[in-house]
C-alpha cells in the first residue's frame, strides 16, 4: 500500500509524462512538417500547412524528388555510421522495459530519433512513430530515476512514455494507451490502466497546442454490408499470410543491416534508387500515410494499388537492409489497405456494391493486428485513426481475429495454434519490433 507522500509523487510523476512526452511528440511532429515543406518546397508560410504531404510533392519537379531521396541517402548513411561509431550504444524501448534501470543514453537516443524523422521527411519508406515513443520513453526514464521510483514503477512510466509519445504525434489517445497495456507491458492490471489512459490523454492534447487536434485520415461516410462482413472473414487469412511474409522479409533485413563502411555506400544508393522510382510513383515517397490516404478515400483502382504495394514492400526491405532505421506501424498500415482495395476489387467483380475505401479500412486492421502481433491496439487505432462508424467493429474484429490465427499457424506450422489464441497463445510470437 502506497503512502499518500508516494501517491501523490507517483501522480505528479505520471503528469509531467504525459507533457513531456507530449511536448516531445508535438516538436518531431513539427520538425517532420518543416523539413517536408522546405525540401520539396511546398507551404513554406504554415505548419504543418493547407497541403498534404502527398499534394506538395506531387507539385515538386521531379528532379528535386529525385535529388531529395539521394541526399536522404546521404544523411541517413553517414548519420547512422556517425552514431554507431561515436555514440553511446543504442537502448531500445524493449530493452529499457526488461532493465531494473530503464534510462536511455540522452544524446544518442535524441541524435537516433532526430534522424528517423529527418530521413522520414526526405522520403524515407519507414515509419515515424518510433522516434516519439523513444523520446517520451527517454524523457520517462530519466524523471523516474530523479524522482527515485521504484524499478517497477519506473519501468510503467517508460512504457507509459512511449505511448504517450505514440498518443501525440497520431492524436489517438486510446490508441497509445493500449499500446502499453498490450504490446509494451502486456498488463492490464488498473494502476496500469490509469497511468496508461492519464499519460497518453495528456500527451495527445499537450500536442494539440501545435498540430491541433486533427485526424489522421479524413474518410467519406461508409456504411456496413453483408457483402463486408463475408469478405472479412474469407479474406482474412489472406491478411494473415501476407503479413507473415512480410515479418519475415523486414527481419531478415534488419538482422542483416549494413554496418561500418558499407552503410554509407548502402543507403545512399538505396535512397538513390527510391529516389528514381519517385519520379514517377510520388505516392511511394514517406511512410506510407500518402498511400494509406489514397487507399483509404476510394481513390485507388486494383492495378495502381498492386504496383505501390509491390514496390513499397521493396523499398520497405531495401530501406532496413541498407541499414536505414524507422519503425513499420505505418508501413503495415498501407500494406494492409493497398491490399485491401486489390482483393476488394476482385470481390466487386463477382459482387458489386462495396465502395474500395472501406476494404481498405478492414485489411489495414488485420494486416497490422498481424504483423505486429497486436489485435487490439490494431482494431483501436483503426478506428482512432479513420473514425468508421461503430458498427465496423464487426468486420473489423472478424477480420483481425483471422489474421491473427493465420499468422500464428504459419509462425508455428502447427495446428494447435487455434486452441493457444483461444487461451491467450502459449507465447507472444514475434511480429515487427521497432
């Protein structure tokens, strides 16, 4: 039982979290849009600015997207090299959360994010959503230590950090919260919950103050059929197995990254080769959320759909093998929606009716839920993220839930799998780690 001294030490602990990894948030955030706005030069008098990411680099002439990717080559080359030679080593949040001291070196984890989000905003195919969780995560550990909490404590206010960071940047502050209690703590006992819930609520409207409080994804009105809920279900493992696919390629990347002097040369001409493809795919350039958007508002057919995922999974693999760093949560996002409107236009050629943009909303969900092993952060941050009405819940569970077995069964080639995601799974089998 805590005392009232260590009670309100823990509140008050659990607030400045939430600022901080607001504040945090909100800067890379603001920091991402600058850096867009003045490489392919669009917005320069707002930020974030009236045009879409996708909008002004369409709008840029195409030998600046192509000289744009080479130079994020450069930066993100010799940027690594420079802080695997003379930094501290690297802590990531996984590590910080299994330490009895969970701090991250200041000056390599600030330089490490700071880089994410630079190369993202040049083009970069990863996603940004890991450089904000380490900085609320880094912010978190320190202020725990100075005010001497427990290990434990200690460890909650980390992870709380770092959803809390996530919470910000996405504006989906339910969202973040379950992230913690899923896939960072995998605990949903109530002082968690509380501390969970208070830090990413607080960030996410700490980050109001500079981006406002905005969607994600702005959605034209969709509504539930029966043709959607059939498709979820028959679909699924479909989702399931192409997310497996995909972990399998992006680990096998990373655990081959390019270091020493190889990474230089590697990404340069990585980002060179991105760069050339930019020219004329322009929707390929950043995480995703271009993609994700176009996907999500009905504007994609099956072929244009089939090339950007073809060609973002490449990038996407090409990008961690050369040794480029960023996270995949956005990634499989878009992954799951372009595939999405390719096996929902099948389906509307034998049953017509459904509009593309809502399948797309369903296989975004359960290609995430799958490749990062987290169903229920997954189905909430795609409602946060597209605010669907209530009712695709259903769809939405249906088609997370078979994924998920898919992914299991493919992952442990065993058919036993049914009855371990029934009970809760023997073990957290791994998906993408960021």
């Amino acid at each position: 039982m805590l005392s009232s001294t260590q009670a309100t030490k823990l509140v008050i602990v659990t607030v400045l979290v939430g600022i901080g990894a607001g504040l945090g948030g909100m800067s890379l955030a603001l920091l991402l849009h600058a850096i867009q706005h003045v490489a392919f030069g669009y917005s320069l008098d707002a930020l974030p600015g009236s045009e879409s990411f996708l909008q002004g680099i369409s709008g840029a002439p195409p030998l600046r997207r192509f000289i744009v990717l080479t130079l994020c080559g450069v930066f993100a080359g010799v940027g690594w090299w420079c802080i695997y030679r003379f930094g501290k080593p690297l802590v990531s949040i996984a590590k910080a959360l299994k330490s009895d001291d969970p701090r991250m070196p200041v000056l390599t984890t600030i330089a490490h994010t700071v880089l994410q989000i630079v190369t993202v905003a040049m083009g970069s195919p990863l996603g940004r959503e890991v450089a904000p969780r380490e900085i609320g995560a880094l912010w978190a550990g320190w202020l725990s230590h100075y005010a001497n909490l427990t290990p434990s404590q200690a460890r909650i206010m980390v992870a709380c950090g770092a959803g809390a960071g996530l919470a910000a940047v996405y504006n989906v502050p339910l969202g973040g919260a379950v992230f913690v209690l899923e896939v960072l703590l995998g605990s949903f006992e109530w002082p968690i919950v509380t501390a969970a819930l208070a830090t990413s609520a607080i960030g996410a409207i700490v980050a109001w103050i500079g981006l406002g409080d905005e969607l994600t994804y702005r959605l034209p009105v969709y509504s539930l059929d029966a043709q959607l809920v059939v498709w979820a279900i028959v679909m699924s493992p479909v989702f399931g197995a192409a997310a497996r696919l995909f972990v399998v390629l992006t680990k096998a990347a990373r655990d081959n990254a390019a270091r020493g002097t190889a990474l230089p040369l590697l990404s340069i001409l990585n980002f060179t080769m991105i760069g050339v493809l930019v020219i004329w795919y322009p929707q390929l350039a950043g995480n995703g959320k271009s993609a994700a958007g176009l996907s999500f508002e009905d504007h994609l057919g099956f072929a244009l759909a089939g090339v950007l995922l073809v060609l973002k999974v490449a990038i996407e693999v090409s990008s961690l093998r050369a040794g480029a760093q960023g996270g995949l949560l956005t990634p499989s996002l878009t992954n799951g929606a372009l595939l999405g409107v390719m096996l929902g236009s099948a389906c509307n050629a034998f049953w017509p009716g459904t509009p593309l943009g809502a399948f797309a909303v369903i296989g975004a969900a359960a290609f995430l839920a799958a490749a990062m092993q987290m169903p229920l952060t997954a189905l909430v941050l795609a409602l946060e993220f597209t605010r669907v009405e209530q009712a695709f819940m259903i769809p939405l569970g249906l088609s997370i839930a078979g994924a998920m077995v898919t992914y299991r069964a493919l992952a442990e080639g065993r058919p036993k799998v049914v009855a371990a995601v029934a009970v809760g799974g023997e073990k957290r089998l791994g998906g993408l780690s960021d």
